[in-house]
C-alpha cells in the first residue's frame, strides 16, 4: 500500500508557485489559512483537513515538512511511528499535548520538540487550537550544516 499523500481537489491551493532550476517557492497564505487546505491519501482512505505537505510542492529531496492546524479540544487520528524520519514540531501558536511513548509532553507557542523515528506519537490540541510546523528527516544523515555546509562568496 502507498501512502503518498496528494492535495485534494477540495483543497485551498498555493498561489505564484515556481520551480527554476536552483529554486522552489510558493505563496500558502497565512498561517491562519492553513485550516483550508486539505490532503489525501487514497491508498489509506484517510483525508486530513488543516494539513499541507510540501515535499512534493517545494521539490524537496531529502527532507519532507507539513504546516497543519488542529481545532481547539482535538485528538489526532492516529498514533504512528517512523521506520527512518525523525521529526521536529515547531509550535506556532496554540498549545497541546505530544504524547510519545506513553509520556505527555505540553505545548505552547514556541515550543520545539525531536521525535526519533520508533517513538510512537499522538498529537492533541488544547483550548486554543494548535498550529505547528513538523520537518521529517533522516536520522543520522546530517553530514554538514550552517558553516560546514555553507560557502560563502
């Protein structure tokens, strides 16, 4: 079974979207306006609404980011873990809780958290709804970063 993930055609769409030969970009919109788009995974059967992948939007080739948004007093649909993909969250605005392995952990703006891949996680929303930002990466596959990376000319 695939699970890609595709934009739905009921979905908000990006604006001004390009993709040169050195760069990807695209207008979402405001944070706010996340709640508009929507996502499908037909293999699955599974929609997720106030969701937005962006791996296949940007081009990206070794990572994969989503920007989401959870109504206040929500529970997401599913536990899950990850065979190879740690993930960052990186909260926005609103609070919630992140549940992995059994341990609650609160959030709130601005708060940051890394799962590694064979954590199992469930996210909840709080009072205030929750929008976060989550990157999906490859464990131990970072070789350079900043400076190491960077050339400056």
């Amino acid at each position: 079974m695939s699970l890609e993930c595709i934009l739905s055609e009921n979905s908000k769409k990006p604006e001004n979207q390009v993709n040169a030969e050195n760069v990807s970009f695209a207008d979402i919109g405001e944070f706010t306006g996340i709640k508009d788009y929507v996502m499908e995974c037909p293999d699955a059967k599974l929609t997720m609404n106030a969701k937005l992948f962006l791996k296949d939007l940007l081009k990206f080739t070794g990572m994969e980011m989503s920007f989401g948004y959870m109504e206040p007093n929500s529970v997401g649909p599913f536990s899950h873990k990850h065979k190879l993909n740690e993930e960052v969250y990186l909260v926005l605005s609103g609070n919630g809780t992140m549940t992995v392995d059994g341990r609650d952990y609160s959030l709130k703006e601005g708060s940051v958290m890394r799962i590694d891949p064979q954590g199992v996680r469930k996210l909840s929303s709080g009072d205030k709804g929750l929008c976060y930002i989550c990157i999906q990466t490859k464990r131990n596959s970072l070789e350079g970063y900043t400076m190491t990376d960077g050339e400056i000319l």
